[in-house]
C-alpha cells in the first residue's frame, strides 16, 4: 500500500485526532456499545475524514488490526494455556505461597513487582504480564483485597523494563539511531528505572488498591479448576515452566544486543537459528508443550485438552479488542496526525531532552504504540543529535530515556496495552482510564524527571 500524504495542515489533523478520541469514549461510556463494535466504526470515520482514499481505508484498517494481532493474538492465547495450567494444577498457588513465606504477606505487592523487574528484563510486557497474571490472581484471592494492589506494581514493572531497558526492541533501536552505548543504557535504564518503578508502579499501586476495590476476575475464579485438581506441582517444576521462556527469549534479545554491538554475526545460521528458536511466540510454543508434559503429570489427554479448550475462551474477546485498538492507532499513523504532531513540537526550539520527551509524548497519544514512538522519535531526532556538540555518553543515554518517557505517559484507547490490561482485569473503559493510564503517566512522567536531573548534572 502506498504511503498516504496528510490531507490536513496540523492544527486540523489535531482537531480531528481529539475529536475522534471524544467520539469513541462517549459511544464507550454513554451509550454502551461495545469496544470492538466501536473502535472499529470509529477507525472507519476518522480514515473518511482524514481523507484516505476510498481504495486505502479497508487495506488501511487490516493493516492496522492485522499487525496487532500478528504480535498479540499467539502471545496471549499460548500464555492464556501456560496461566491455566499453572492455575488449574495448583502450579500458581504454589509459587503464591513462596512468595509469601520469603516476603510475608504485608509485601506480597512488592515480591510481584520484583519477579516482575526479573521476567521483564527479556521478556516483552504483553507476554510477562498474561505468565504472570494466574500468580497475580492466586495471591490477591488467598490475601483477599483489589486485585489492583497486586497487579499494578507488576504490570508497572514490565511495563518499565519494556520501555527503558535494553534488549526490548524500542530502546535497542532509539539507541542505535542516537549513537548510545547500549552497555550503559541498559545500566543508566535500571538506574533511573527502578526508582521510577518504586514510586510510579508499586507505591501508587498500593494506593489505587486502596481507592479502587476491584475482585479478582470471574473467569479465574470459577469453572473446572476444582474438579481437575491433582496433586500440586513442585517448586522446581513451577520455576522451570516459568523461567523457561524467560531463558528462550533471552536466546533472541541477548544475541540481537549483541548483533547490534558487532560481538557477534547476525547473518550466522547459528546465531538466527537460536534467536529464532527466542522469537516469543516459538518460545511459548515450546514452553506450551513442556507445561503440558510437567504440569499434566498424571492427569489423561482429555484433561489436558480440556484445561487448554477452557483457556482459550476467556481471552478471545480481549485478542479482538485490542486488534481493533491496534486498528485505530494504525489509521491514526496512516493520516499523518503522529508525523504532523512531531514535526509541529520539533520546531519549536525547546532544549534537546525536552523536546525529545514532547515529541514521544504527541506520537504516543497520537497513534498509540510505545515502539513506534520511541524509534520514530529517535529517527526524528537522530540528525539533531549528530549535529549537537558537546553531548556526553550520558547525555545520549539520558535522551533515549527521556524519549521512552514519552512513548509511555497517556495510554488510552488506541493502545493495545490499554485494552490487554483493562479487559484481563475486568475494568471498563473509565476505570481503566483511572488507574493503568494514571500509572502509565506517573511512570513516564517520573522517569523523565530524573533523566532530567541527570542531563543537568551530569
């Protein structure tokens, strides 16, 4: 497909990204009609009047909901299969139960967010958060309280380790682009990741479990977890189906860093042979068939298909949502409203980390993905940074961060994150606006502020 030129000027472009924005949220909240029914409509008139082609808007519209999919629907459906056999086999109780007689009860939160800080290291935030949600819900029923207090601190802590730390893709790439030494960004991303974690993440977490008293969700809750129950999986079992897509990851996001640095050769079969074996949907694919095998000890084929059927269900409605949203972040890319956006605020002569940090900020709320932000900010700004002298090794990194602050702050309803949390937790729309859009910002926000300190001090 050819790419689309704007039809608009800026200010008209914004106008019809706010108003489309507005539209979709009242058909949401006031008239009830469902996300997926609505996202789609509203993709289809904000395509319209953007002034894509008649020929372009359905291409358009796949493209946009294809390629989410692509990257979601096999991630959540395999890690949809590992949490229930994890939940159904008392798997996740057992590692529910570790947690807390290491850390105590009063700091189940915080050891979530700490193996949370762990998975995210390689594992991207989609596919930690779905593995790591059946030991979410399985300390929030047996602690009782909202399942908020317990899911937001690790959902924030994949969520930073995604954006901030390298080997994920996006600041692998907005380094590359800006001339960052990745050995040090991953150490100046943990720096100034971990406290952002602690403030925006697990102490604001706490607090909205507080404020937002929410059950653990009805679809982990109930069905046929009773009347499949066995003998509970070991420690060391449960350990080695979850660090086992951590380790097959790592096989991809290692050996792509070090392609990246030049240690070793990306066109060598043994190199792409392994990093294909660590592509996230092979690597749950592979620890899938494992579970079934450790886990399903003891229990007949039937079981197993019947564990694996019932998982499957549940998260069908929540690949669809979040394909669409990703439908509607992708017609917002294909008006030229991030590209307008960007360009307006890179004109406006801020100082270099601030208008880095701005710029992410208005790709992110234009068109939804933290990626696309991050390294299309990094592309805007790659010439700048070249020209600027004077720039420290800090300072580079400092100016990836502050961009991936910006690719985080405002999630709503065209990111497919925004969905993937609100639907696994059962919000709707506004509470989902309350509290993970709330965090989100307080998490970019927070992290720009001491990439901030940093460019000034250092």
């Amino acid at each position: 497909m050819e790419e689309i030129t704007p039809a608009y000027g800026t200010a008209t472009l914004l106008l019809i990204a706010a108003g489309a924005v507005a539209f979709l949220l009242v058909l949401i909240l006031r008239f009830r009609l469902h996300a997926f029914v609505a996202l789609t409509l509203v993709s289809l008139l904000t395509a319209l009047i953007t002034g894509v082609a008649f020929k372009d808007i359905v291409p358009t519209l796949m493209t946009g909901f294809g390629s989410t999919l692509a990257s979601v629907a096999l991630l959540v459906g395999f890690g949809a299969m590992i949490g229930r056999l994890l939940q159904v086999t008392g798997g996740a109780q057992v590692l529910a139960d570790k947690l807390i007689s290491v850390f105590g009860e009063s700091r189940a939160p915080f050891a979530l967010g700490v193996a949370s800080l762990l998975f995210g290291f390689p594992i991207f935030f989609d596919a930690g958060l779905v593995v790591m949600l059946p030991i979410i819900f399985s300390i929030a029923t047996r602690l009782g309280g909202s399942v908020l207090t317990y899911a937001l601190p690790a959902a924030g802590a994949f969520a930073v380790m995604h954006a901030f730390v390298p080997p994920h893709p996006g600041p692998v790439a907005a380094g590359d682009l800006l001339g960052a030494d990745l050995g040090l960004l991953v150490l100046v991303g943990l720096v100034i990741g971990l406290p952002t974690w602690f403030l925006g993440g697990y102490l604001y977490g706490l607090w909205a479990g507080r404020r937002f008293v929410l059950p653990v969700p009805a679809f982990m809750t109930g069905g046929d977890a009773g009347a499949l129950a066995g003998p509970p999986p070991t420690f060391k079992t449960v350990m080695t189906v979850l660090l086992l897509p951590l380790g097959l990851i790592f096989l991809n996001t290692g050996l792509n860093t070090l392609a990246t640095a030049g240690v070793v050769s990306g066109d060598a079969t043994w190199v792409n042979m392994l990093r294909m074996i660590g592509q996230t949907p092979v690597a749950l694919l592979i620890t899938v068939i494992v579970a079934m095998r450790l886990l399903g000890e003891g229990r007949s084929g039937v079981e197993i298909e019947k564990i694996m059927d019932g998982a499957l269900g549940p998260v069908c409605a929540i690949i669809l949502v979040t394909g669409a949203g990703g439908m509607f972040g992708g017609v917002l890319r294909a008006s030229g409203i991030g590209q307008a956006l960007a360009s307006s605020l890179s004109s406006v002569g801020l100082p270099l980390i601030v208008a880095a940090f701005l710029i992410a900020t208005a790709l992110r709320v234009a068109q939804g993905s933290a990626t696309v932000a991050l390294t299309t900010t990094a592309g805007l700004l790659a010439p700048t940074v070249a020209a600027t002298e004077g720039l420290s090794v800090f300072d580079h990194c400092f100016l990836v961060i502050a961009i991936a602050c910006g690719s985080t702050v405002l999630s709503h309803v065209n990111d497919s994150g925004f969905w993937l949390v609100g639907r696994f937790l059962e919000m709707d729309e506004k509470m989902t606006l309350r509290t993970w859009t709330v965090m989100e910002t307080l998490l970019g926000t927070i992290g720009f502020l001491i990439a901030l300190i940093g460019w000034w001090l250092l």
